[in-house]
C-alpha cells in the first residue's frame, strides 16, 4: 500500500494552520515548511513553530535572503510603503503582493516533496478573499502543477481545498476541526506584524488589510452569515 504523504506550505497563519490539520485528517503523514523571506510579519514563522508543536507535526523554515533585492511588496521587512497601498509595479493589486511568491514556494516545496516521497502538497490559498492575488487562483494552480510534474517527471498533487471557501467558512472548518481556538490564539496574520492586542478575532493591528478581512470573517462565522 503506498502512503499518502503531504507536504503543506505553513506560514502559521489561519490558513495554513486549518489546512494543516485538514491534511492531517486526510493524508497518512503530514510535514509542514515555511518560509523565511525578511517579511515585516515574520512573528508568524514564530507562531508557526508553536502551532507545529500542537500539532505535533514536523516543521522546517527555509530561507530566501534574496526575495526583496528580486521584487517590490510592502510585506518586506525594509519597504516604506503601506501595505493596503496600491502596488508600485502592479498599480491593480494592493502594495502587500509578493510577485511569484507562491510560484517560488511551490517550486521549492515540490523539489522537497521528492526528497521526502510526499506524493501530494497542500496550500492554504482561495479565490474568494485572494486580495486579488493572481497567484491565488486555480488557474494558476493548475498550470504549475503542470509544470512541475512535466519538468521533475513525477506526479504530485498540489490540493487546494480552501480555493472557493470564504474566511468565514474556514472559521467553521476550524471549529469543526477542533482547533478554533489555536486559530484565535495562536495564528497570525496580520501584516503589520502586531501582537500587543487579543481581539475576539485574534491578534493583530486590526487596520492592515488582512486584520480587516480577518475581523469581518469572523463576525460573518459567529452570525452564521456563510
């Protein structure tokens, strides 16, 4: 019987986390890889650690030191724009957008994935709240999925399981996980990076574009409004 292994790209954050442990209801083994890429929010990999070990699921942080001299985004540690700015080189998209990020994980996590014979990988992204991430989308998905496998000869199935699900009905995957309150608690998501403040949403600077997204989701799950 072959083992069905998946490899989930983790930030620590709300997506990531349910989709953790949505693949661990679903997948044999489940390892998780997050990225270090001098994000202003970089607390997240911190709470990552911390959610991997609730989780009792293997982590691994990968470094790319080189991202921000490559592309423009107010994610960066050292950029001076807002992040709920329209981007410099992509005036359709909000300053928060890391070009080819998720291309750049998934090319990475699939060469992983040989390593450890996962024949699966996950990512925690959706159409319905994607900010208006290109990267975000199935379309998307699929063609470097394609790819992948065309130019590595393998077979490994990238899952998006959160593609047309809302932040609201996450919060209900969540509860119906069991794990709503290390959502609350633990994750984060906030771009700023902030987390003086426990809202009834969790932590964050309740501004930034994703606090705003986060806050009113949740509002959405407690009203049964999804």
């Amino acid at each position: 019987m072959i083992m069905e292994k998946c490899l989930v790209i983790f930030s620590g954050g709300q997506d990531s986390t349910t989709l953790a442990q949505w693949a661990k209801k679903n997948f044999d083994s489940v390892s998780l890889l997050g990225f270090f890429y001098h994000q202003k929010h970089q607390i997240e990999l911190e709470q990552a650690k911390v959610i991997a070990k609730k989780l009792n699921l293997d982590f691994q942080i990968i470094h790319l030191d080189f991202f921000n001299s490559i592309c423009d985004s107010a994610l960066f540690s050292n950029a001076i724009s807002n992040v709920n700015d329209a981007h410099k080189t992509h005036h359709n998209l909000p300053a928060s957008f890391v070009p080819n990020r998720n291309a750049m994980f998934l090319t990475i996590a699939h060469s992983l994935a040989q390593k450890i014979h996962a024949n699966h990988l996950a990512i925690g992204v959706s159409e319905e709240d994607y900010s208006g991430y290109p990267d975000c989308r199935l379309d998307f998905i699929q063609a470097i999925e394609k790819s992948l496998n065309l130019g590595a000869q393998t077979q490994i199935q990238i899952h998006t399981p959160f593609i047309k699900m809302t932040k609201a009905q996450e919060f209900a995957l969540a509860q119906e996980l069991g794990i709503l309150e290390i959502i609350l608690k633990d994750t984060h998501t906030c771009y700023e990076g902030i987390r003086d403040t426990l809202h009834n949403w969790g932590y964050g600077c309740g501004k930034c574009n994703a606090c705003i997204l986060r806050k009113n989701a949740y509002e959405k799950f407690l009203s049964k409004d999804y």
